[in-house]
C-alpha cells in the first residue's frame, strides 16, 4: 500500500534537475519518532516512553537476547555439533543480557577506561533505520539523484529530516503525501568565580551532596553551544578522583583531527559536532570554524565551565590572580555537542540534530545558550516549530532544558525563550563591581572602569593624546586615537607617560579592543593608558577589561569631556597646534580588587523583558517568561585561547563576560544539584523547585530592582516586576528542599497547547504526533508554578495542584495583588502527607481598567518552614479582545 501510494506521489509530482537558489529545511513527515512510538508497524516493537522518562535502550537488547535465546535451544535438538557451537553462543549472550543494564555505546576505539563493551540498541536502532530508509525513499522517489543532498535524519524526537534544496523543490515536497511540514531553516546565534559563593554552594548545597568533589556526581550535562577547550584544567581530571563510566550515557566522542586524541576524559564524556546545515549554507570554514568539538569562539567553553567546570582553578591573567573558579556541580560530567560557530552563530537544522542525538545518548540535563534572531515567522505560533517540538519531546524523554531568554532588554517582548517545557532564564548582576578612578592634576577624580594595576603611589604622570604624538599625518587614517597600532605613534614621545585614547565606533564592533589598546601601550613604554569615551550610543555596553599595565575607561561622557578640557587647557601648543610641551598629569587608580554591594542582585540591562508572547504578531501569551532570575553579568569562567567572541580576551585562557549565556549555564548546573539528591523527580518538579524557592528581595533586604534606560539614555534602576526575573533569583540551598512541587508531563504541555486560542489542533498533531487534549480548559490551568492572565475579562478561576515531596506539612495560603485585581485563594489552608497532591484554586477579578498589567502572588507556608511562592500576573479588560 505504501509503494503504490509513493508511486502515485511520483507520477503527479516527479522533479527533474530544478534550477534554482537552494536552502536547507527541515521537514516533518507522518510516523511516530522513536520517543512517542508505540508500535503498530510489522516487525518493529514499540519504543515509546511515558512521560518524563528517559529512553530505555536496555529493554530491546533483553528481548533480543531471549530470541536468541531461545532459537539456541533449538539447535540445540539438531546435533551435537550444533550443541557445542550454540553452547558458546549462549554464553556470549547470556553475558550480554547480565551486561545490559551497565551498557555504554561508545565506538571501541574511543570507549571510556573502564566501561563495558558496547552493544547494538536492536530495538531503537531497528526502528531508527525504518524512519531514515522512508525518509531517504520519499526523497530518492520525488527528485533525481544529485539534485538534493539529505543532511540529517531525526528520528528519536522528531520523525523528520534535514534536507538542502531550491524553492520549487520544497514546494513539490509540501504538495508530498505524507509530508506534515516543511520549514526553511533559519539562524541562531549565542546569547551571550565569585558566583559559587554569591549562591551559597560552597556552605550550603555542596555539603548536603558530599562536598565539591562530589557536587553532580554522575549527573550529564549536556551543551549545545560552540564545543570545548578539552585541554583547560576546568575541565581536567587527572587532579580529581579517578571517574567512573557512567552506564546511562551512551554518547562517542570524536577524535581531534590534529592531535588524533579524544576530546573525552572522563570528567568530559561526550564530544560531536554537527555543521551539515552550514556547510551547506556555504559559510563553514573548517580552518577557523573546526570541523570537530574544538572551541573556535570560546563561548562554549565558558558556558561548560560555569555548569560543570572543576573546583578551585586559579583565574590567572597578566600576572594577578582574580579568584578561583567553579562549576555550579563540579562533579558533574560534560557532553558536547557543537552546533555554534564564531561567525554566523547556528542553523536550527543543526542544532536539533545535536539535541537528538544529545536525548538519544542520554544527558540529564540540557544546557542553551542559544536562541533564534527573532520569533519564528514561518509558523503561526512560537511554541511550535522544529526547535521547540524537539525540546518538548526532550523533556518527555526526562531531560531538564535551561535555554537563555535572551539578550534583547531592557524592552519588552524581548524574549527568544517561550515553551512552558522550557526553563527560561534572565540574566542578573550579582554582588561584585569593578570600579577604577583617575585622578588629574587639578585635583579632579574620574570614575571609570579598569581592572588594571595602579600607576605607582604619589606619583603622578604626563598625559599624552595620541593624536599629537603621530609619526606622520598622513596616518590619520588608520583612526590612531583607537591606540590600536603602535607604529604609527612616537614611541619618544610615550614612553614614560600615560596615553589618552579615544573610545571610537571601532570598540562597540569589535574592530578595536581595549586589550589591543594595553598591548600598544605596553609596546611604546608607556606607563598606562586612558580611553575617553566622547559620544555614546544607546544601549553601548561598558564592561571592565583587566589589563596588564595601568588602565582606565572613562564611560561617562561629561567626565571625558572633563579629562579633554583639562588636557587642552594644560598643553602648550604652537601657532599651527603641535604641542610644544605637555603639561598634563594624572594618576590611575588600583581596579583589580571587586567591590562588594549589598543592592544586589539587580536584573540586568541586556536580559531579555516578557511579555512572553504566543506567535510572530506578539500577542501575549497566557504563560509567564522568563521563569528565573540567575547571575549573568561580568562573570569569570574558561575560555580557548582559539576564542574570538570578545576580542579583549583573544589567546587568554579565562574570560568575563555577560549574556543570558552565562545565566542559563547557572541554572542548569544547580538543577543538576537537584536532579543528584532527587534523581526521579520530572523536568518541571526540578523547575518548579527552582522557582517557587526562588526570592524577590535583594541582599539589602529591599524588592529587587532592574537596569532601564532613563529619558536621557543613561542608566537607572526600577522597581523589577516579574517580566524582568519571572518567579525570582535562584536560591540553591532553597531549592533542594521546596517542600510543594508542581509537577507537569507530556499530557498538561500537550493541554497548553490545546486551549491556547489561535493554534489550530492540525498544527499540534503535526507537531506532537498526538491528537488534542482539551480538559484543561484554559491555558492559564497548566500546572505552571505561576499564573498569567494575559486578558482578564471581569472574573476567571484557575487551577494548581501541588504534591508534598518533604513530610507531612499544613500549608496556610495568602494572596497579595496590585489594586487593579482582586484575587482569592480556596482552600486557605490544607494538609498534605507525604507524597500526596492537592488542588487549589485562584480566583482573580478585575477591579478596574489601567491597560497595563497588575503583578501579585500566592504564598503558602508551612507548619514545618517551607515557604512556596508563586508570582501572579494579569491584565482587566472590559469585554473578551479574542
């Protein structure tokens, strides 16, 4: 039936050679991916999971041994002969079947010290191929040989394939039977210490676990991001106790073309890339780009550092140590899976690949740093489309994903991060500032930043423009108040003063860096430099760079023009304006030593703002984004020294830098915590954990507050609200212990999606390969540890149900909301022994129409000291806009 279908398929639809711009794009075609397969198809068994486990390989290879098994026993009848050779057989598979459970799928040749043979997965590998031999004939049956080129099968979350093609062949595969959905891939790109103790690990989650050597022990985390400086002692393991295999795990790691090693240790035990989509694209270049796990950027390693990186390493740089850094669970294993490049950032199509085989290989934990350009505009809504659906089946698999919100703040509906399966996390300062000061010979003292030396005590230095200490006017155009090429400067001239330097366009791009400016400096003999920003553009970054001799940057436009007025008015010049003699001085402050503030932590300027909004007009969505506040900004972790993201830190071995792509590593590293002491417990009993244990108060002991533009374009603080930080800032040591979990499996995502107005039920069975489940009745009773009205038309009442995961506790529940919504909780107090679940309900009213959100929360606590909290969001409207 199915040949003459796809024989129909050809005689309607057969392409020869088309002429035409070609695209990668993910296709989507009828059948159950490996996660959701239960059986049907001859000769195949079922594969699928329940909801929220992981995907049980070991049970395929016991029924494959009983087969054996059994067809031995009957050789066994035939001679003695056959007796003697199937004895053997049965042995070597008995030993398989005792084996099975310990089963580590590594090629023999880069297998792990210590790790059992690996064995075939007959069961899934059996039905992978199934998947990968349709998709290969639905292609092979439309176009001709050589006018395609497949670039990936997806078979284990979503049964689908990746394929490079012109626009009329995508059109002919669209009209395909059989074909669900065909999406033209787009980009992604990065969203780019002193936190351990900021959190509270060290003293009071790393104990509860066996200490830091024990923090994560045997807990996968798993990084899509730009792949691995496998040679940075972050991530070593011969200063560690030795590492055992990990049985779960099933990943391989590639060998460096290079070296011929393997990117595994122990401590990493996964390493792949996938660059199919952008070798296709015709933008890999595999000379700076590495065609293998090795970090081009840097990024990838300082993502994996700040999760899982080693305990106590020495950050060391131009000769000052600035600290030691850790890993949120420095036990915890690393898997790579590179699908981020230094240049153009990703391709979708690549980086579901490697969150495929990521579940496939088995991670707990999912670690994101990565988001789209902007929301999806090839679907109607953002929770469904090739990215998102392949995470929702990873967390049906039991994988925890922490994704970046974004960096697009302070404005709102900023956010790339949107599904409700989805841990989405903004990014905050913590309690550490670097600050540096300038002192002028007329007494006046310039803030600014540096982590510099100080120039020498009561001592004060000449200060000397670049622009007048030019070898030859004609240089001018190589932009020399950049300070970014010392031979076009009179080193006679520098040597023994302090260089002033102009903070160009040139920095925010990146063609000039404040490193280079200290390397010229360094070059001419300077003592030290100054770089005077003149104009600044808004939503221009200032961050502190450290350096090997005496620096500063003066950030603040009226303190520049402060320096400059007093450099002019102290120098002599002639008729034609050459100096004649530079009176100038000044002093730089020390900036290496952090200054601690108590208003901390603050969410940042760059973290991306909710709304969340449900598709690519931004409407808002009944679903609070971000979920999380954790420590994003200036933060210290490994680097390769092949980096090229932050131009300050090129051929540097650590990196402090700030994103979302630091705060979601965070996350993911304390749920591996969690999922260490509560190893069953689902995706979203680790996030509501984090969430609901989560605080709103700074250390100050005052309501958190975030970085906005003020009228002028200057920084201010304002009041944070739970579209800035979602339920609040991680508390580590809370989390391990919430007493209330709200829990959520497949069936409650599968409900969201379903009574979201606007998502049509084709698209979610397109998606989910299940058909819809409309019980939940509105979108705002998804079991979320939160509640978001987006449009509250005069009364609604929605729904949680909280299971107990301590012992026996009555939990006594308040409300508290903005004017604007009256909101009730029922039952006001209840009891739960341990294990059992209760329903609650929150009814919220409107009071009056202010056409802009009221915030509240819910707050239950326990006999026993547990306090749950959960942030209520919502909007009145007078009658239904829908």
């Amino acid at each position: 039936m199915v040949a003459v279908k796809f024989g129909c398929a050809v005689a309607v639809l057969f392409s020869l050679l088309i002429v035409g711009k070609a695209d990668v794009y993910i296709v989507t075609i009828e059948g159950e991916p490996i996660i959701s397969y239960q059986g049907g198809v001859d000769g195949f068994e079922a594969t699928a999971v329940e909801s929220d486990e992981k995907i049980d390989t070991t049970r395929y290879i016991q029924i494959f041994c009983m087969i054996l098994l059994g067809r031995a026993l009957l050789l066994l009848l035939v001679s003695l002969y056959i007796l003697f050779f199937t004895h053997t057989i049965m042995h070597l598979f008995m030993h398989v079947c005792i084996l099975d459970k310990n089963i580590i799928l590594l090629p023999t040749n880069h297998r792990q010290p210590g790790s059992p043979s690996g064995v075939l997965d007959f069961g899934v590998t059996s039905y992978a191929r199934h998947l990968e031999s349709k998709h290969d004939m639905l292609l092979g049956m439309l176009f001709e040989e050589g006018s395609y080129q497949k670039l990936y099968s997806y078979q284990h979350l979503i049964n689908g394939f990746a394929v490079h093609i012109s626009h009329e062949q995508a059109e002919t595969l669209m009209r395909a039977p059989g074909v669900k959905s065909v999406e033209r891939d787009w980009k992604v790109r990065r969203l780019t210490t002193h936190t351990p103790q900021f959190l509270g690990l060290p003293t009071g989650v790393w104990p509860t676990g066996g200490g830091s050597d024990r923090a994560g022990e045997d807990i996968v985390i798993g990084f899509v991001d730009s792949g691995i400086y496998p040679h940075h002692p972050s991530f070593a393991s011969h200063n560690t106790d030795p590492y055992g295999p990990v049985p779960k795990y099933r990943g391989k790691c590639e060998v460096d073309p290079d070296t011929k090693r393997s990117f595994c240790n122990g401590k990493i035990i996964g390493a792949h890339h996938f660059a199919k989509a952008a070798i296709a694209a015709g933008v890999f270049n595999p000379s700076i780009d590495f065609a293998s796990p090795m970090d081009g950027d840097g990024h990838g390693s300082h993502t994996a550092a700040i999760a899982a990186g080693n305990n106590g390493i020495p950050v060391r740089m131009h000769g000052h140590e600035f600290g030691k850094a850790s890993g949120m669970a420095p036990r915890a294993r690393i898997a790579v899976y590179k699908a981020l490049y230094r240049l153009f950032g990703g391709f979708v199509a690549d980086v579901v690949a490697a969150i495929d085989q990521a579940v496939y290989d088995g991670v707990d934990i999912l670690s994101l740093s990565v988001g789209p350009n902007s929301p999806p505009a090839t679907t109607k809504t953002t929770y469904l489309n090739p990215f998102d659906a392949t995470l929702l089946s990873a967390v049906k698999a039991g994988v925890f994903v922490a994704q970046a919100a974004g960096n697009g703040g302070p404005f709102p509906k900023t956010l790339v991060s949107y599904s409700p399966w989805i841990a989405s996390v903004a990014a905050a300062i913590d309690d550490r500032r670097y600050k540096n000061h300038l002192t002028l010979g007329n007494g006046k003292i310039l803030a600014g930043l540096g982590l510099s030396p100080s120039t020498h005590p009561n001592q004060t230095y000449t200060l000397v423009a670049a622009n007048d200490v030019l070898l030859d006017s004609s240089v001018v155009k190589y932009s020399p108040s950049d300070c970014q090429k010392p031979e076009v400067l009179n080193k006679n001239l520098v040597q023994g003063n302090v260089l002033l330097c102009g903070y160009s366009f040139n920095f925010v791009v990146g063609t000039a860096s404040i490193k280079k400016v200290s390397e010229t400096a360094k070059s001419l003999g300077a003592i030290g430099f100054v770089l005077a920003v003149e104009n600044v553009s808004p939503g221009t970054k200032f961050d502190p760079v450290p350096v090997g001799v005496p620096g500063i940057l003066i950030t603040d436009v009226e303190k520049s023009m402060d320096l400059i007025d007093y450099y002019n008015i102290s120098t002599v010049r002639d008729w034609t304006g050459r100096v004649k003699s530079f009176k100038a001085i000044g002093s730089i402050g020390n900036g290496l030593m952090p200054k601690l503030h108590k208003s901390a932590p603050q969410v940042a300027l760059f973290s991306a703002r909710g709304p969340n909004i449900k598709d690519f007009s931004f409407q808002e969505a009944d679903l609070l984004k971000p979920d999380i506040l954790a420590p994003g900004s200036l933060i210290w972790a490994a680097w390769s020294p092949n980096g090229t993201d932050e131009p300050n830190y090129v051929g540097e071995g650590f990196a402090m830098i700030s994103g979302t792509s630091m705060a979601a590593p965070h996350i993911a590293g304390i749920a591996a915590l969690v999922k260490q002491k509560h190893p069953h417990w689902s995706p979203a009993a680790i996030k509501s954990a984090l969430m609901t244990t989560s605080t709103t108060i700074d250390r100050a002991g005052k309501p958190l507050q975030a970085q906005q533009y003020s009228e002028t374009q200057t920084i201010k603080f304002v009041g944070a609200t739970p579209f800035d930080y979602g339920s609040g800032h991680v508390d580590p040591k809370a989390a391990l212990d919430p007493g209330l979990i709200f829990d959520a499996g497949y069936q409650d995502y599968l409900g969201f999606l379903c009574t979201t107005a606007g998502i049509n039920s084709n698209e979610i069975k397109n998606y989910t390969n299940s058909p819809c489940n409309y019980t939940m009745g509105h979108p705002s009773n998804f079991n979320s540890p939160s509640i978001t009205v987006a449009h509250l038309v005069k009364s609604q009442t929605v729904t949680r149900t909280v299971t107990n995961v301590a012992e026996e506790e009555t939990y006594v529940i308040t409300t508290r909301m903005a004017p604007a919504i009256a909101i009730e909780a029922s039952p006001r107090a209840m009891t739960l022994r341990p294990g059992a679940s209760r329903k609650f309900s929150v009814t919220l009213t409107v009071r009056s129409i202010t056409g802009a959100y009221s915030f509240g929360e819910v707050i239950m606590k326990g006999s026993r000291g547990h306090k749950v909290r959960i942030p209520v969001v919502a909007m009145g409207y007078q009658r239904s806009t829908l």
